[in-house]
C-alpha cells in the first residue's frame, strides 16, 4: 500500500469548512484513497473513499487531483462533534486490510 | 442494522490468564479484521478472516494470539497467559467483501494487572 503524508495537527472554527489535505505520491492505479476518523476512544469511522472522480455523501466530500498524487478531505460545515483524528488511507483495489498512519488531529474550536 | 458488536467492551486479566475477545460483524458481511491500539499508538493490523478461514494474520505475533471465525457465531481473538504488553484497545472490522468499506465497532480494552 502506498504511503500517505498528512500534516499532524489542525484547527478549524465551528461552522467553517474543514479541508484536511493528504499526500500520496507513489498512488498506484488500481489503489483507491479512503478517509477515516477516530474520535477519542471509539472506533473507527469511515467517511468516504474514492479512485479518480471527486466524490460527495452526506458526511464529507473528497477531492482528488488529476494526477492522483494528493487528496483533500472537506467537512463542509465543522461542528465540535468533528473533533477526531482524521486519516487518510490508501488501498488497493482488491486488497483487504487498511494500514492506518499518524492521522491528523482536527480541532474545531467554538 | 446494528453494527459492529464488541464484546466484553473492558476486559481485565491478571498476567498468565487468557482473554477471549468476540466481534459480530454486521448481518451479511463475512470478512472480519482485527487491529490492535497500544495507548497512544496508532491502529495496528493483526489479521483478517473470511469465514472459517484466515486469509492474512501477517500481524499477528507468533505467539499466544490466536483468531478463529467460525461458520456459525462470532469472531473470537484469543490471548493466552497475557502479559502487561498485552495491554490495549482491540477493534474489529468487518466488511461484506474484500473491496467494501470497513466499519469497525467500538473495541475491547484489554487491561492486564
């Protein structure tokens, strides 16, 4: 699975956009981008996956450069509740496990 | 649909005794994954089954851990004579095909004492 950089740390006020970038470079093409999240002590939560096309559902939407190099995750309206650690995950296609990173630990702040 | 369901969702062990860790995946997925958080550590893959049988335990460790997912009830991660390192949330996974989206449930809190 191809590696993925993301910053450790951000801030966000509520009721802003929350763009959370990601960066994986050596992207195969059959390897899809996924964004999960942590909130403290709990399970992960998916959030949405994605191959080339930007992709919307009701929690976030995902944009992927043409390229496919780098990634953005957008919450489009950040609450307190989105406080978590975010993380962006790159797997094959017909691959099984996902191999979590550092994540990004996303503060929205009132 | 009820999710992912861990049980126990703490579990405490004196050092030398077994912890047996179940996880009912949601109704209709087959593919059960099982990861590890050591605290303040990231989530760490141990292994992934699909009914009966263990198709990647390339993380787990060579001794005392074990993971079964039976034809019929749930999946269980056994730990035998743990030690204080065993200490850790424990998820599980679970998807209905290898290329679906995994959801995971809440995990076990193993503490060894």
């Amino acid at each position: 699975d191809a590696k993925t950089t993301q910053p450790p740390s951000m801030d966000c006020a509520e009721g802003r956009a929350a763009n959370l970038p990601c960066n994986h470079s050596t992207i195969s093409g059959n390897e899809y981008v996924y964004w999960y999240r942590q909130i403290h002590s709990q399970g992960p939560q998916y959030i949405i996956h994605g191959l080339k096309n930007n992709e919307t559902n009701e929690m976030a939407s995902l944009i992927i450069t043409e390229d496919r190099k780098s990634s953005t995750l957008i919450l489009p309206h950040a609450t307190l509740r989105d406080t978590a650690v975010y993380y962006c995950i790159v797997r094959w296609s017909s691959g099984s496990r996902l191999t979590f990173g550092e994540g990004t630990q996303l503060t929205v702040n009132p | 649909n009820a999710g992912v369901m861990q049980n126990p969702r703490h579990l405490v062990r004196r050092r030398g005794q077994e912890a047996r860790l179940r996880c009912s995946p949601m109704k209709g997925h087959s593919h059960v994954y099982w990861y590890r958080q050591l605290p303040e550590e990231g989530l760490k893959f141990m292994v992934y089954l699909q009914k009966e049988n263990i198709i990647d335990e390339s993380g787990m460790p060579k001794e005392r851990f074990s993971a079964e997912f039976p034809k019929e009830g749930p999946s269980i991660l056994r730990i035998q004579q743990v030690v204080r390192g065993d200490s850790a949330a424990y998820f599980c996974a679970s998807s209905p095909d290898r290329d679906s989206p995994l959801h995971f449930g809440n995990g076990t809190r193993l503490t060894v004492t």
